[in-house]
C-alpha cells in the first residue's frame, strides 16, 4: 500500500488541506475505511473514509467506501464517487469480506463459491473492488452465462510491485489458481472517458478495443461493446489516452480500434480529452478489399480471444475474459478453379493463451470446430 501511496503523492495533483478538517479539498481519494489514515499520511491526499468512526460523519463516510467496493453496477460506484468528489480510487484484496459485508447488512454467503454444489460466480465478479483489482476493469463472461461489462469510467494508473499468489485469497470463490500472481493494490482514475459516436448498421454490435500496457510492462486488452440502434446510431465511451505507458503509469500501445461488421475506424484520445469528456465522430470504413473478408452478421461479429495469465485463471474459475470466446462465422470470399468467386465458413479459432512473467512465452490451447459448408444440409 506504502508504493501506491507515495505513486499517488509524486503523481498526482497536489490539494489544499488535506489535513485540515475543516477545508474542502478539490478531490479526496476513495478506498475502505482501514487505509483512510495512510491515504492522509503517506499520499498527502484527503481520503473519503477513515478508522475514526466515533461520529455519524465519518460512520456514513467509511460506509461509502464499503458500498462502493460491494457495488455490482459502476453507475452506482460512479455515483458515490461523484457525491464524495473522489478523483482516485486506491483498490486491494478485501481480508475481511465477510464481516464488511455483514456491517453493511449484505448476506456474507452471497460472495463465497459452494464448493459442494454448482458454483456461483456472480455476486463476487460483479462487485466492483473484484472488477478493479482482479479484473483491470475489463469485460468478462461468468460461469452463470452472465456478462459482466467492461468499466468505461475508471482508467487504470498504477499496479503495485508487490504481487499474490490468487490462492493466497483464501476467502474468495477461486479454485485451483495457484502460480497466478496479481498485484495487490491498483489506483485508478475516475474519468467521464472520451465519447466515440457514429453510425453502423441497424442491430450491429459495436466494439471499442485498445492494447494497455501498466507500469509493470503487463499487457492486457481493454474492450467495451454496444450495439446500434434502430436508425444505426451508436456511443462508447472510452477511459484510456493514447499515451505510452512509463515506467511510473500505466498507457496503451497503438490507436483506440473502432470495429463493427466488417467496418473499422481507429481514434486517438489526449490525456486532456479523456479528463473533459471530448466527443469524436467516427465513420466506419470497409476493411481493405485485398484481405478478401466480407462482413458477417452483425449478431456474429468477428472477434478475438487475447488473454494473458488472467485469462488462464478465468478460464481455470469458469470465466470467459470477455464474450468474445465463443467461435464466430467469418465469411471469406475465395475463387475456385475456375474463378468463379464462392462463399466458404470459417470458423475463428478459440484461444486461451497463458503468459509466462519471465520470459513472455505464450503457451496456446487452440480450438477449431468443424462447419459445415453453407451448402449442405
């Protein structure tokens, strides 16, 4: 917590009176109640909750930060954050889930994996502090067949060194994940993100995808999704600048990747614009014709499986990294003997790929179902 801290000290905007309780800072930083005195010593920021909880002020404080991390829409953290002027989020395992959750009157058993009947992953993947520190805010697929969107307010800004085994998590719902590390404190900035707008196909789903690379050098697609509406409009929102990243802060390798059947755009947002909620229209343009791929169904979009050493321990727990797992159609245009052009299936390869922390290597566990050609019965 100590390296997040001083992260937030050197990097991020000095306030006024963040010791002085009668001051009104410009921001304040949210995290549980316990670390509320560090967040005042240490990052010299003000913190929304702190252990003095003798008075009804600092009680409904700490209960914020409670209802923030057990909160299973970012809408309802966005909220808190905003009433409470939180600019950054400090994030880390919760020791004692179940006596937070029955403090602020939640059933503790909603969170934990019934190891002896089918397990429920739900609840614990949906909550936000899950979805920040395990999850880098990224879209995920449960066991339940529920999809967990991607966080589109929260941008990721810092990933401690000091790193967990997931089985060191010995009270949450994750199976047989030993030898997976993750970082144990994460901040992360509340930002009202870059809006994309444009126009596709009735019904089309709509992705945004971007490369983000963390302070550690870990990499990880970020991919949030849409679909058009009846006259074809559509709106993401997009949390990352396309800035590199440094040794000190997390960027993103490459342009923000608009795509929709067969259509794709890219666009480029500065720090500024993300911070102010800048609006970008796009215009999807076909994919090059030498690539010979004709759109598919705009239910079927084309998609690509890209996980890391997450992905491996999602799938291992039952979870799909994104939605984009399921094998999709892609139509590929092709001549036969005598140049006449015809129509063949192909179908994505399903990829589960697992990467090494010592030297990159991408272990791949490859999927290829059988179609049949669109002429047989």
């Amino acid at each position: 917590t100590a390296e997040a801290l001083e992260w937030v000290r050197v990097h991020t905007e000095p306030t006024s009176g963040f010791d002085d309780p009668g001051a009104h800072p410009e921001y304040g930083v949210l995290s549980d109640w316990g670390r509320g005195h560090w967040i005042v010593m240490i990052a010299e920021r003000p913190a929304v909750g702190s252990p003095l909880l003798l008075l009804p002020w600092f009680v409904a404080a700490a209960k914020d930060g409670s209802d923030y991390g057990f909160a299973e829409e970012e809408a309802a953290g966005l909220a808190i954050a905003s009433r409470r002027r939180a600019r950054y989020v400090l994030t880390s395992p919760v020791n004692t889930l179940s006596a937070l959750a029955t403090s602020t009157g939640r059933d503790p058993a909603r969170y934990f994996l019934n190891r002896g009947s089918r397990p429920h992953f739900s609840p614990f993947f949906r909550m936000m502090n899950t979805r920040l520190l395990l999850l880098d805010g990224r879209a995920v697929r449960l066991a339940d067949g529920t999809t967990v969107p991607a966080l589109t307010g929260h941008r990721l800004r810092f990933e401690s060194t000091l790193q967990a085994d997931w089985s060191d998590l010995s009270k949450t719902p994750i199976p047989d994940t030993t030898g997976t590390k993750f970082s144990l404190v994460k901040v992360y900035e509340v930002v009202p993100g870059g809006r994309v707008e444009g126009q596709a196909p009735a019904g089309a789903v709509v992705r945004a995808t971007v490369t983000v690379r963390t302070n550690l050098g870990r990499t990880f697609e970020w991919e949030t999704a849409t679909t058009a509406d009846d006259r074809g409009r559509f709106r993401l929102r997009i949390p990352y600048p396309n800035d590199p990243a440094t040794a000190f802060s997390t960027g993103t390798e490459g342009p923000t990747r608009i795509h929709a059947w067969g259509r794709e755009t890219d666009v480029r947002f500065t720090e500024e614009e993300i911070r102010r909620g800048a609006v970008r229209k796009v215009v999807l343009e076909a994919r090059s014709a030498s690539s010979g791929e004709v759109p598919a169904h705009p239910e079927h979009p084309p998609g690509r499986a890209r996980g890391k050493h997450v992905g491996k321990l999602l799938h291992r727990a039952g979870v799909d990294h994104d939605d984009e797992f399921q094998p999709a159609v892609r139509l590929r245009a092709r001549s036969d003997h005598r140049g006449a052009p015809r129509v063949e299936q192909r179908a994505d390869v399903r990829e589960i790929h697992a990467r090494s922390q010592h030297n990159g290597d991408v272990p791949e566990i490859a999927h290829r179902p059988s179609l049949p050609s669109p002429g047989s019965a």
